[in-house]
C-alpha cells in the first residue's frame, strides 16, 4: 500500500499529435468510467494545439509542445506535469491515444497488483485488437509469446498500454529523450531492472488497439537500428554489447528485409555508432542473470 496504507493514487498521460480527437474522446471516456477514484489525466500535443477536455468526472489537463519532440520525450513530458519524476501520484498509465479501456476495471486491478507487491515496478498490459480479441505475438513482451493469455514476470513491457510506478522514475529516471521512437522502454526497463524493480506482463489488463505493423512508421527500420546500438552502448556490460548487436543483425539479415528497409536498417545501425548515446550506465552481471532467468539474456 502507499503512505498512509491508502490505496496507489493513479495518474495517466496520454500521448497525441492531434490527428485522432475521436479517439482521444473514446480513451477519456473509458478512462472516466474505471471503477474506484477519479484518475487525473494528462494529455500531451506533441507539436499540436489541443481542445480543452470538459464534462469528465476526473481532472483532464493539457500539455501543448511547439514541435513533435518524439515519443519518450512527449512522455516525460507528461510525467513532469505530474510534479518531478511524477510524484504528485504514485503510479502513472500511459496510454495510446488509439485505445481504449474496454473493462472498468483495470485501473482497481493495477491499485491491487502495486499495492501488494512493493518491488513490482512496472506492468504491461495485454493489447487486443478491438474487433477480433486477438493480441498480436509482438505485443507479448517476452520470447515465449504463443499464448497471450498467461500472464507472468518479464523484461520489458509495451510503451502505449502500461502502468509505472513513480518512485521508478524517482531512482532511475525517466525514458530516454533522443531515442525519439523504439526500444525507448527496454532502456527504462533494463534500467528498473538493474535497481531491483520487477516488471509484470497482466494479460487481464487489457488495451483495445487496433492491429497494426510497426512498419508503418516511415523512420522504423532505422530508429529501430539506430536506438538498439544505442541501447546496448547505454546499459550492458561491454563484452556483451558485440554479442547482443551481432545477434541482432544476423536476425535482421535472416528475416530478409527488402531492400530499402536494409538500406534504411543499415544506415541507422551505423548512425547509433557515430555519435553519443547518452549516459552509459552498465547493469551488473547479476541482473544479466536476473534477464538469464526471467527468459530472457540479454544478447537477443
């Protein structure tokens, strides 16, 4: 329980660029009707003006940014609206401004999980597409992800359908800003991890999305390069960082990209060792054996 033996006080940051105010509505509504107390939520513009969001049970504050500043920056963003490192609650969602709490009560389940585990961390929700229930493999974050509906421990969690507990952010800090997009929640995760927080995937909390591929964004292929050269430069031990990004590029080439996609892979992969990657702070061989364990190594 936090101070007091009160139950989490829940905040929520929800992330846009102004191109989707239906689904804003539909999210605010969703987040209106969970069950227990009122969730404050703060919705980010990332580059865009935003509506004032009236005629809600709960706060709805907004933050409007002059320019798309990616999106773990537009997150920190948001977790500072909540005072520093997000202290005014103790337990931040963030969630997708496409999806949609379609049970009332997840944020009751999220109070229950943090208040009666005092190392969990962080939990990633299950992502469903809303019209066939169906979860997509990418979305289970761990290497054993044919059944979606087991729920477990895990090493990473999914940046759009989560909750984190602030105290999280107090110690490690928050989500990397230059990564702009990908892999930003692995950085914070395998940072958690390392202080000894524990991260949850619950296949119980559910986000409506609808299925998509990564792909879809122009920069992809090479973000996704780029920020994985950048994630083991920051945080693994050297004599894993060739190991974990050989791995990685052999996996690339086996998955046979076109052509522009490995041009675009290739040229990111080279960016994210060309230039600084911010603070390197190299996690200890036994939380590599704490990944070990959990299923996932941290050299794939």
């Amino acid at each position: 329980m936090s101070a007091g033996g009160k139950a989490p006080r829940l905040g929520a940051v929800v992330l846009t660029m102004g191109n989707r105010p239906d689904d804003v509505r539909a999210l605010l509504d969703s987040v209106a009707k969970q069950d227990g107390d009122p969730i404050e939520v703060v919705v980010v513009g990332n580059g865009s003006p935003l509506p004032e969001y009236t005629g809600y049970p709960m706060t709805v504050r907004t933050v409007e940014l002059p320019e798309n500043v990616g999106i773990p920056a537009g997150r920190n963003v948001g977790i500072e609206a909540f005072g520093p490192a997000g202290r005014d609650v103790d337990v931040l969602l963030f969630l997708d401004d496409d999806g949609l709490l379609p049970n009332t009560d997840t944020a009751e389940l999220c109070r229950q999980a943090f208040a009666a585990d005092p190392r969990l961390g962080i939990i990633s929700f299950r992502i469903a597409d809303p019209e066939t229930g169906t979860t997509q493999r990418r979305h289970v974050p761990r290497l054993r992800a044919s059944d979606p509906m087991r729920s477990s421990r895990v090493t990473t969690f999914l940046g759009g359908a989560n909750a984190v507990r602030t105290r999280v952010f107090a110690e490690v800090g928050g989500l990397p800003d230059d990564f702009f997009y990908a892999h930003e929640e692995t950085d914070l995760a395998w940072r958690a991890l390392n202080a000894g927080w524990m991260i949850d995937y619950r296949a119980d909390m559910v986000l409506h999305h609808p299925a998509t591929a990564p792909s879809r964004h122009a920069v992809y292929h090479r973000m996704v390069a780029r920020n994985r050269v950048w994630l083991a430069r920051r945080n693994l031990p050297a004599p894993l960082v060739p190991v974990y990004l050989g791995v990685w590029l052999l996996l690339t080439l086996a998955r046979r990209p076109s052509p522009a996609a490995l041009r675009a892979w290739l040229g990111g992969f080279k960016e994210g060792w060309s230039g600084p990657c911010g603070p390197r702070r190299p996690m200890k061989w036994r939380t590599v054996w704490r990944l070990t364990r959990l299923g996932r190594p941290p050299v794939i």
